[in-house]
C-alpha cells in the first residue's frame, strides 16, 4: 500500500510541470520525501494546489501573449495588403 507522502510526490510527478515551476515542485517532492505527518497534511495539499494554480496563470498569461502576437500580426498583414 503507498503511504501518504509516496502519493504527494506521485501526484507532483504527475503534473505536466513546465520550467517555471520545476525548482518549486523539485522542493516539495525533497520535502515530501521526508515525511509529512497527518496533521501537516492538509497544507502539503495547499501547497500543491498552489503550484498548481501558478501553473494555470503562467499558460493564461501565455495564452494572452500569443492572442496579442496574433493582432499585431494581423494589423501588420492588413497594412502590408494595402500597399
């Protein structure tokens, strides 16, 4: 049977994680390899979710830099067109 702290780091290791957040994610796997106790518990889960969440915002962000590449684009082949 695979104890807690075995499932917090598969759980980690999961995750597609991106370069952003490897070090962190490097961190609680060390962390998590030492144990965590039932009571600590419920903030080694918080601490996941907010990788999780930094994560979301860094492809949300990417998301918004690449809308914004594709109109500059677009505003430089329409005048390009024009000529």
């Amino acid at each position: 049977m695979i104890d807690h702290n075995e499932l917090l780091i598969r759980l980690i290791e999961f995750l597609p994680l991106e370069d952003a957040v490897k070090e962190k994610a490097e961190q609680l796997k060390e962390n998590f390899s030492h144990g965590v106790t039932t009571a600590e518990l419920p903030q080694a889960l918080k601490l996941i979710a907010e990788l999780i969440s930094k994560m979301r915002s860094n492809v949300q962000q990417e998301q918004k830099d690449f809308e914004r590449f594709l109109k500059t684009l677009m505003v430089v082949l329409k005048r390009s067109m024009c000529i």
